[in-house]
C-alpha cells in the first residue's frame, strides 16, 4: 500500500513513514512567477541507514505545475523505500517526480516526498527542475525515551477501556487477529513509539506490520533491517503479553518484493521462514500488488513457497492482500488467489485494498462495501463455498480520509462498514495506517488523513469489529 498509500505509502500501501523536525531552506529554481526551494530533513538515523524527506516550497505568485529533484548520494549509502514519488535511481543519483495527486505546487504551497537511505552519508547534491538547490542537513529531532514496552501508558480516563481477549492473553489464538490496522514500522524504529502505546491509545490489540521487502533474495524490513536481528521483538512480545498479536505483511507498493527477488522456490521458503522464526508468527500477510501482482514466475513461484511454508509451520495462517475495485478483485488479483489455491496454500483470507478507485466524489463507504460483496461472490466462485464462509474468507482494509485519488473515507463511512462486517461476520478487518490515525491532521498523504478527527478516532471505531 503506499500510494494511498500510505502505500507509507507508501502505500502505498502504502511504506509510508511521518517526517519531523526542522529544515534548512536551499537555493531558488524559478518557473515563470513561481519560485521553488527545497530542503532536507530527517526524520530519524540508526547508523546503518536513515528515513528523511524533502520539502518542495512554492515562494513565488504563481501554481508550479509538475516537478522533479535530483539529489546525488555517497557511494556508502543507497535509496531504499521511498513515498509520495516516483523515484528513479542511476549511479550515485536518484531523481524523484511528483505524483499525479501532488503535481500542482499552488503560490505559498508546499509538496514534500520520504524515503529510507541505507547506509551512512547525507544528499551531496540536489537540483530542484533543474536549479541548484544546495545542501545541508538538518539532524532528527531529540527522541523522548522510550517508555518500558512491558508497561504501555495509563489510558485517557475519558476512554472506555478495550475489552478483555476471551483467550488466554498470554497464548494468542491461531485465527483470533480481527482487527489489525496497518503500522509503517519506519516509524517505530527509533522507538520513541511502541506497538504497545499504540494498542492503548486506540483500543486495538492487534497489527498488521509492513513492510518487509528483499534485499536481493534476504528478507529486510523497508531495505533498513534484517528481520533475524530481530528488531521490534521486544515490542511484538510485550503487545502479546497485553493479549494482543501481529501480522508479519510482505511486500506492498514499494521496493522488491521478496518473491520477485529470490528465483528459487527454496531460497524464498527460507527467507519466509527466517522471519516466521525471528518473531514466532502466527500470521503472515502477502501484500502483492504493482507489477508483482501480474509477474506470472513469481506468483507460481510464491504459491508453491508458501505451500510448503505452511507444511512446515502447522496452524499458520496466511492471508493475501489485494487490489480491488468495487466489482471485485482485478484480473491479476483473482490469478493470485487462484494459484496459491491450486499449489495447496491454506489461504485464511483475502484481504481488499477498498482504496484508490479513481471515482473521488462517490460514497468511498458505500464502495468498499460493495468490493466485498464482489470479492465475496469471487471467492464462491473459486473455492465453491458457501455464502457464510465466503464472507469469513474476506478482509477488508480501506485507506483513511483522502485517498490519492482524493476520494474520501470518513469516520461514517468507517462506522458503515465496521456494521456491515459484524453483521456478515467478514474474517478481518484493518485500514491504512495507524501514524496517519494518530497524528489526525492536515497535511502531506503520507503523514495525514485530511478530514476533520481526534488521534485514534478511527482505530476506536476498528475497534467495534467483533467478527
């Protein structure tokens, strides 16, 4: 997801990673009246690699109708995931154009694009439509400790307490994910946040975490971490200890997605292994979408992967996430549920993209509902059930307030929905992203809802899904 995503997004999925602290302004480039600077920032730096951002300011009189930066990096660092631009990388250069959301810079307007650096070493050069716009960083902002993950912060008084897990909160239950929102982990891997205080804080016990991408054929959280370092461990462990549980999501809109990295059906069972392993998953959620979602070697090759995956991990379930319009799954999509049916896969749920259908304007509720009873009625289709067990078959993750293609999602839209899937008893249900929820503001699409909300407002209504 990313492009929604968050798409984070960035994005879809969505990576999409929130941006902070200051900026230092570089030199002009001009389009007729309009004047354009463009500076850096980090958002966070853990040596091995960082997450950063420009921003694209509009100081003169006139709208800017397109642009495209250039930055240069040292030879000891390289672009890995990046959001809100299309990024093209040769040699030590990666040029990013705008988004067709984010083309049109208005007079006293901003636009600004993330991305994830791994290595070590700042922009040494950046051009702005071709202008000079200088260098210079500006460090991340000081961290707040982080808290002890074992003990998430006392809830706000005001804030009905979540309810009691029916299972043993120690022992999560195969098959007892609900509701799980999306988390862009690039924003918790300073830890100034934790899965635990955002459990707390929007009644939700449970995550979907993306993404983890390849590094050629090696497993790696958004081209930063190796998962069998186990990073975030200590944060899964201490959200299970409160009763709640993950999902592991490969994939998603940015980056390689593993299956298309690794050309062997052996090497990638163990890349998939190695993170079953790291974090003792339960879960596992295939987010194929972009080219992957069409790239017939790598769907045959991912299927029979996780067949065998499955074979050698009993009770673990697996779930694929795709795109969808509101008359059901793509054409590439519906291959992808085929094949891993056909291989043996075990599929737990299909999980819909409700997000991004190009029809701003209509009721984006109304819409996602009608993509599940669509994909309800394919699933029929190809496994030959029932309508019941269709409907438990089928996740429905929507993206929050505007979507990229400035449709939008609101909080009635997401109470509309939240009733429907009670009342159908659908398999699960998520949205696009949980940092998007928290910050409830108004601003760039990969850090912002852009409607009217309180922090968590969303997640407390995600909340109510009781399947």
């Amino acid at each position: 997801m990313g492009r929604k995503r968050l798409r984070l997004a960035i994005y879809a999925g969505a990576a999409v990673l929130a941006a902070g602290g200051g900026a230092i302004a570089a030199v002009a480039g001009t389009n007729g009246g309009a004047t354009l600077t463009a500076s850096f920032s980090k958002d966070s730096d853990w040596g091995s690699g960082y997450q950063a951002k420009y921003t694209i300011r509009n100081t003169g009189g006139e709208a800017v109708e397109g642009w495209k930066l250039a930055f240069g990096l040292p030879g000891s660092a390289k672009v890995g995931t990046f959001w809100d631009a299309s990024v093209a990388v040769s040699g030590g250069t990666a040029t990013a154009s705008n988004k067709g959301y984010n083309a049109t810079i208005p007079a006293g307007g901003a636009a600004e694009f993330g991305f994830v650096v791994v290595g070590s070493g700042d922009p040494t050069s950046c051009t702005i439509n071709g202008a000079d716009c200088g260098g210079g960083t500006t460090p991340p902002p000081a961290e707040e400790p982080a808290e002890d993950p074992a003990t998430p912060p006392a809830e706000d008084p005001t804030t009905p307490p979540a309810e009691e897990p029916a299972e043993d909160p120690t022992t999560p239950t195969a098959g007892g994910v609900l509701a799980a929102p999306y988390v862009d982990m690039g924003l918790l891997s300073n830890g100034a946040t934790t899965l635990s205080q955002l459990a707390s804080s929007g009644n939700v016990d449970s995550f979907s975490l993306a993404f983890v991408t390849g590094a050629g054929c090696k497993a790696s959280w958004f081209g930063a971490f190796d998962p069998r370092q186990k990073q975030f461990a200590d944060q899964i462990a201490a959200l299970r200890s409160g009763g709640g549980d993950v999902k592991v999501s490969f994939g998603g809109a940015t980056g390689i997605e593993l299956a298309q990295a690794c050309t062997n059906v052996g090497a990638l069972q163990a890349e998939y292994q190695a993170v079953v392993d790291a974090y003792d998953l339960n879960y596992i959620d295939l987010d194929i979408e972009g080219a992957a979602s069409a790239d017939a070697a790598s769907i045959a090759r991912r299927s029979t992967a996780l067949a065998a995956l499955q074979k050698a991990n009993p009770g673990l379930k697996i779930s694929l996430t795709l795109p969808v319009l509101p008359e059901g799954l793509t054409n590439d999509g519906l291959n992808v549920v085929r094949s891993a049916k056909d291989a043996g896969v075990d599929v737990d749920l299909v999980n819909i993209m409700a997000m991004d259908y190009g029809r701003a304007g209509q009721d984006y509720g109304d819409l996602a509902i009608q993509a599940v009873r669509s994909t309800k009625d394919q699933i029929k289709q190809v496994y030959g059930n029932s309508d019941a067990a269709a409907f438990k078959m089928v996740g429905v993750t929507p993206m929050l307030g505007q979507n990229d293609d400035n449709g939008r999602f609101t909080q009635d839209d997401a109470r509309d929905l939240v009733a429907f899937a009670n009342e159908n008893h659908l398999g699960f249900v998520s949205f696009w992203e949980l940092n998007r929820d928290k910050n409830a503001c108004t601003g760039a699409l990969f850090q912002c809802t852009n409607v009217a909300q309180s922090p968590f407002e969303f997640s407390k209504i995600f909340a109510g899904f009781r399947g």
